[in-house]
C-alpha cells in the first residue's frame, strides 16, 4: 500500500507452493496469517526471520470491509495477503486439487518414464550369436593347436570382424555366407559357421498407450480437452486425427470453463479498483477488467483470429 496507506499501490500473486495458511483462530474462526518462503526446505523453524516471512491476511470474502476497516484503525501495516480458492470440500485450508480424484493415473504417468529409462539403461541389445567351430580354425590354419589361448581368442575376435565387415551396412544387404559343416561322432551335422537371430524382447511402444491413457484421465479431470493441444493424436485409443473444427470448438468449450476462474480474479482487481476510488474517479466511463479473447477461424473469413467481447 502507498500514498499514507490510502491506495493499493501493487499487486502481485505467489506460486501457491510458496505458500502455507497459518492456524485458524479458534475464536473467530479466521486464517489471519499466511507465510511466505521461495525454498521451505531452507527454513530452520519458527524463529527463523530471513527465509521466511509472515503476512496479515485479509478476511475471506470479506477483504474489502476487512482492509478499509484495518486503514480506518489506523493500521500500519503495509502489506496484506488474499487467498482465493474455490469449492473447499469440506476442508478448512488445503481443498484437494480437481486432478485428485485420478491421483492413481498421475503416479503411473509418473512410474513410465521411470521404468522406460531404467529399461534402456539395463538392457542388452544383442542383435546376432555368432558361433565359430574349434574345427574350423583347425582346417582354416594348421599351427592352431600351436597357438596360445590369448592368441586363439584374437583370431577368433579377427573373425568376428570379418563377418561383421562382410554382411553389415546397406551396400551389403541380402548378401550371403557360404560355411561348410561336419558330422560330430554321435551323427549330429555341426556348421563351421552359425549366425544366429535373437529375438529382441524390448518391444517398441512397450507402457505408451498406458502413458496416452494416463494423460488423459489427468486433463479429463482438470476439464481440459486434449484436442486442444493436439493430444487426441497421440498414443493408443486416441480421438481422431485433430482437425481445425475439433480444435476451435474445444477451444469455445475451455473460454466458458474458465469463466468462473475468470470471475474469481476478478474479484481482486475489483477490491483494488473500489479501495483506491477508480469507480469514482472514472465514473461514467464504465471502468471493467477484462480477459480479451481471440476466436479461432475458418480460413474462408480472411484471418486467422477474431476478437469478440467476453
């Protein structure tokens, strides 16, 4: 407040996370106090002055009165707060939020990414199995047996290789590997050579249209059509292929639900237009607050927006 506490001078809003009621007086049944830390987790206590600040709050649905009354005490205090909130479910400081009610599928949003990541970090893509016989480096070199175990291991990682260089990259694909084989003593037939595909079992889109469906409970319970933001298009089950007319019409839908939140914030700037006398000193010239709004057109109409009055 400014000009000898007889003006609002500024007005800002707070992330609500910053924020904490204090104790309802038990005898007039009011939250007279609220606190004010940009880091709670850096307060040491309730005597601690320097990471935390306590602010005189105005009374609910009745700041108006409630601060002309505190200037016409002669009240020193220069800084007030006001709480606006609506439907308090029953409770007396914190009502749920309206995602509350699918706070199951937020947590499992949540796990997704959380699983998905710990997937990639731990699995092993393996796309072939190489297999090379003793015998084939025994016919392939005749000084094999004379070789030691580490270089036996390095010939056999050369003709991995080799393999490698022979059938990999798109200049190479469809291209072929001739091997020869032998019967082992019990009849079975064994290949020189084998190359073997594994199945790869990290199937792509694996907990995706769990996702898809997750976020759109949360936006369904905070009355928010996914069109609007191009979310009908992804995922599983999803709601057709987003054109213009689903998105305008959505968007129609949202301007008339936000209506009353519109009407809540209204009523600070209207505490402030009447304590400072603007209705008087701009008497007849209708002075309102208002949230502009921008209609989305059709192409056929020459723009892109229209303006319309709220």
């Amino acid at each position: 407040m400014g000009n000898g506490h007889q003006n609002i001078a500024a007005y800002k809003t707070d992330d609500v996370v910053k924020c904490r009621l204090g104790v309802m007086n038990p005898a007039s049944g009011e939250i007279e106090q609220t606190f004010y830390s940009p880091v709670w987790r850096n307060v040491n206590g309730k005597g601690d002055t320097i990471n935390y600040k306590a602010i005189q709050m105005l009374r609910e649905n009745g700041e108006l009165l409630d601060l002309q009354a505190r200037v016409k005490g002669g009240s020193k205090v220069t800084e007030f707060s006001i709480i606006s909130r609506g439907d308090l479910d029953g409770r007396s400081y914190y009502p749920n939020p309206i995602w509350h009610s699918v706070i199951d599928w937020v947590e499992l949003v949540i796990k997704v990414p959380e699983m998905k990541m710990a997937m990639f970090n731990n699995q092993m893509s393996i796309k072939y199995m190489i297999t090379i016989s003793t015998r084939y480096f025994e016919k392939a070199d005749i000084k094999w047996n004379s070789y030691t175990a580490a270089e036996k291991q390095a010939k056999f990682a050369d003709k991995v290789t080799e393999i490698n260089k022979h059938l990999t990259g798109n200049d190479k694909a469809y291209k072929s590997i001739a091997v020869s084989s032998y019967m082992d003593p019990t009849g079975k037939e064994i290949k020189d050579i084998s190359i073997e595909v594994l199945d790869d079992k990290v199937k792509d889109g694996k907990l995706l249209p769990e996702s898809s469906a997750g976020d759109k409970q949360i936006l369904f319970s905070l009355m928010m059509n996914p069109t609007i933001m191009g979310a009908n298009t992804f995922g599983g089950g999803d709601g057709g292929a987003g054109s213009g007319s689903d998105i305008r019409e959505a968007y129609l839908v949202q301007i008339m639900l936000m209506e009353a939140e519109r009407r809540m914030n209204s009523k600070v700037f209207n505490l402030i237009k009447r304590f400072n006398g603007w209705q008087d000193k701009y008497k007849g010239k209708n002075l309102q607050f208002r949230y502009p709004n921008l209609i989305l057109t059709t192409l056929d109409t020459g723009g892109s927006t229209a303006p319309v009055n709220p």
